[in-house]
C-alpha cells in the first residue's frame, strides 16, 4: 500500500485576514446537503480547519452504506454490516446532523427549506447529493423493474438482493450485467462485480457463466481486466462491446430478458445498471447544466451558476477526475480549505486533487487505478506526472487498508 494513498491533501490552516473577518469566520454557518463521502468528509474537514465554525449536515439517512467494497458484499467477502456506518463520529466532532433532506435552496436568502417544512440559513452551503438513476432506460427497466433485476448501484437493500438471486443461481445458470454509456459512479466497478462473480461461480457453480453487456467500446484498465479473466476464469466471462451489440435496449423483467442489438436473451440472473444523472436537488436549484451535472470553479468548487454554493462528488464537473469515493474526498478536502479562507478573508489554498481506485479481483489480489490532476489553467486534467499510473494487480489488503483509511477521512470511522 502506497503511503499518499492515506495521506489527506488538506492540513489544519489558520484563519486569515482582518480580526472582523476572523470574528465572522467563528460564527459562520456552512451547511452540508448530503451525508456520502464528499458530503461526510467536507464536513469533517471544516470542523478540523476551523472548530468555531457552525457546521450543519442534512441527510435523509442515520446509516450509510459505502458502494465501495459492496462488490465483496455480493460474493461473501464481506458483510453488509462491515460496509454501514453511523453519524456518530461526525457530531462527536461538532459536526450537527440533521436527518432531513433539503428541498429548496434560496440562494438569494442565502438558507435551505427542508423536506420537514424548516429553514436553515447559511453563509456557505455545500451540496453533495451524489448521483440519481435515471429509470426507464434501457425502455421496461423501472424501479418495480428493479425488484427483478437489480441495479445494485446504491448499496443496501439492492445489494442483498442481488447477493440472494446470485446465490440461487443454478449450475449452469447465466449471469448477466449492463453496463450503460455515459458518466456513471465507479467507472470500474461493473468489471469488479463481474470479476468477483466469476470468482464465487467457479466456487460455487462452475459450470455458469458471466455475460457484460456493454453500451461503451472499451473500459478502465480493460487490459489488466481482461487477462485476469483468461487466466483465472478462463470461458466464464464474455464482453460485448457496443459495436457487437451489447447495449441492452430494452428489458422483460419478469422473464429476466435483456433486448439488444445481438438478439433477445433470457439468463438466470440480471444486474441492469442503469444511467445516471446528479441527485435531483441539484437539478432542482439550477446548479447543473442541460447535459444534467454541476460545473465548478476548479479552485474552490464553487458553483459556477450559483454563488456562495459549492458542489462536490458525483454530481459536480470535475474535468478528468472519475466519480469515485476517494474524488470524493480530495474534492472535499480542497473545498472545506477554500471556505475556510473564503469566510476567513483569505486566498483559497493550493491542495492536490487525486484519486485512486481499488478493484478487486478475487479474495487476494486487487488491481489500482491511480491519477493526480492538475488546475493550472482552471480545468481539472490529469497530470503529467501521475496520470492513471499503469501497474500490476497488487494484494487485496491493500485495498482493505484503503477502504479503511477512506471511512476514517470521511466519516471517521
């Protein structure tokens, strides 16, 4: 396990500026619009930078279940509950939790309404609402659909189902998933929940076999993928491209059958992800743009439609930084300096947007996609110097050690 992949990119940072502005900074308000990752881990931050402000974060859920390492979920590598975390170490940490959701931003009056029917003013508001799927394509797949052919896309209730109808599959049964185009949560994920799959198949039914359905021509680290398959699971998983009709079109969910291009096929169990957009409070408040996310000044994340509201993890443009957790949170570490200085009077300090992606690929062996970006020009883009490192599948404790490490940034679990 490489050692920045613990490290946070933002250290504690003195107030700065006038004594009026530092007496402002103590009692300002910021209030955090969603509990995920970024959301979680902003309001941490803020609350180690600055333990005077009044920070405040809104979510509809006491628990939270992490998406990542919820692929070993499915395959008994782990269990829902080692991936289900509480609220209880951010209000240990000042941080005010409040289980609501926020309907309404009045941007002009600078406060939230709540789904409650409560107002919450704010000097800076974050909005962290991750992201919504977008029902009703591929044409049949709706959230009744979903009761049959499992997204598993937002971990908890979806991921035991899936787990129970991938473990009564019969031998020689197929397992089938869909992967659509477009941006999406964890880029690499489908081909860690095939691989992992295959993996408890050839365990457990070897006679199965592991279908992906693709709407995309090609994938992260599709190489590394692809040879662990021939070598560890060699027949058991075929990819259809798009190009040889792996965009499922349209679904029979009763029947379990996937329509594309290739034909009509019927299979034992289905795991339909579907595309995806920011969370609707998003859309709502006219923080995104036609093509669905959130555009942000790449200094601060600031949104670039609404001011004093700041937008973070899946939902925001990021340039080239994926929609992944560990984005999430150097995103978030990099706002809650922002607007600690912001409120304090000072310039927003620099701080190192990265992220690392594990995916496991069995009990002991997990493979890392790395990538450190650069803002020199106001547009996030990979760096030179460390731009989606390419490098051999590793132990899979490295992957516990990051998933470790990531709860204690963000949650502090």
């Amino acid at each position: 396990m490489r050692r920045r992949d613990f490290l946070c990119a933002g250290t504690a940072l003195a107030v700065t500026g006038p004594w009026r502005a530092r007496a402002a900074a103590s009692e300002a308000r910021v209030v955090i619009a969603g509990g995920g990752f970024a959301g979680a881990c902003c309001a941490l931050q803020l609350r180690r930078l600055n333990p005077r402000l009044h920070v405040t974060l809104i979510d509809p859920d006491q628990r939270y279940v992490t998406c990542p390492m919820s692929n070993a979920v499915l395959v008994d590598l782990r269990d829902l509950a080692s991936i289900t975390l509480t609220r209880a170490a951010l209000e240990r940490a000042g941080v005010r939790f409040v289980r609501d959701r926020v309907n309404v931003i009045d941007a002009t009056r600078r406060r939230v309404r709540l789904q409650s029917g409560g107002r919450l003013p704010y000097e800076r508001l974050v909005v962290a609402p991750g992201i919504r799927l977008v029902y009703g394509q591929p044409q049949g797949y709706d959230e009744a659909a979903a009761q049959h052919l499992p997204h598993a896309w937002q971990a908890g209730t979806q991921t035991e189902l899936l787990a129970r109808q991938l473990h009564a599959v019969r031998d020689g049964g197929t397992v089938a998933l869909s992967v659509p185009a477009g941006l999406m949560r964890c880029p690499p994920g489908p081909y860690e929940r095939a691989t992992l799959i295959a993996w408890w198949l050839s365990t457990h039914r070897s006679r199965c076999k592991v279908l992906i359905f693709d709407s995309n021509n090609h994938f992260p680290r599709q190489d590394v993928f692809t040879a662990a398959w021939a070598d560890r699971y060699p027949g058991m998983i075929e990819w259809i491209a798009s190009t040889e009709g792996g965009a499922v079109t349209r679904v029979a969910a009763r029947s379990r059958t996937l329509y594309s291009a290739s034909g009509a096929h019927t299979v034992a169990v289905a795991n339909v992800i579907p595309p995806q957009a920011p969370g609707r409070l998003a859309a709502d408040a006219g923080l995104a743009h036609g093509h669905g996310w959130c555009p942000v000044r790449a200094a601060t994340f600031e949104s670039e439609l609404v001011e004093r509201v700041h937008v973070i993890g899946d939902a925001c443009i990021a340039g080239a930084m994926p929609k992944a957790a560990s984005a999430a949170r150097s995103q978030a570490l990099r706002c809650a300096a922002a607007i600690v200085a912001e409120l304090g009077g000072g310039p927003a300090p620099a701080s190192e947007l990265s992220s690392v992606c594990y995916s496991l690929l069995g009990p002991t062996s997990a493979l890392a996609i790395r990538a450190r970006f650069t803002d020199a020009g106001g547009t996030i883009e990979p760096d030179a110097s460390g731009a989606a490192q390419a490098e051999p599948p590793g132990p899979a404790d490295d992957a516990s050690q990051w998933y470790r490490q990531i709860r204690a940034d963000c949650f502090g679990a």
